[in-house]
C-alpha cells in the first residue's frame, strides 16, 4: 500500500504529508551520479523526484574546507536554484 493509501486508513489526507529526500548535492563539470554532476542533470533528479511525489529534498554539500562549501554553495545558488520551479 503507498503512502496515501495508509493515511486514508487511519483518517489522514495523504497529500498533506510532506515526502522529504536527502542526499549529497555536487554541482560538477567532471562528476555524475544522482544530484551530482552539471547543473542541467541535477535540475533532472529534482524533477524526477517531484514527479515522484517528493515535495522536499535536503541538500548535503559534502565539503572539505570552507572555501569548498562556499564555492558549492555558490554554484548550486547561482546554477541550480533559480531554474527549480
């Protein structure tokens, strides 16, 4: 039985609850995997996710050093953020 169909049992709206995803979120020109690679192939997995039924994905941005957080910090907020809808 699917999400929805557990909340009608027990008296609950199914489109009410939130479906959350978490995973690590690498903006890459050399790498690729899920929420990893160019801009363009994360804006994918976002959508796909969606379509899904995810309504919020928590981002990872596995980093080593400050400047490496803040340099993805910046490409996910310049390359990625402003094309999700």
């Amino acid at each position: 039985m699917e999400l929805a169909g557990y909340a009608k049992a027990h008296g609950r709206d199914g489109k009410a609850i939130p479906i959350c995803f978490r995973a690590p979120v690498i903006v890459s020109d050399s790498e690729s995997a899920t929420l990893i690679g160019k801009a363009d192939q994360i804006l994918a997995d976002i959508r796909r996710y969606a379509a899904a039924g995810v309504t919020h994905i928590t981002c990872d941005l596995p980093a080593k050093s400050e400047q490496q957080l803040m340099t993805l910090l910046e490409r996910l907020g310049k390359e990625v953020l402003p094309k999700v809808g």
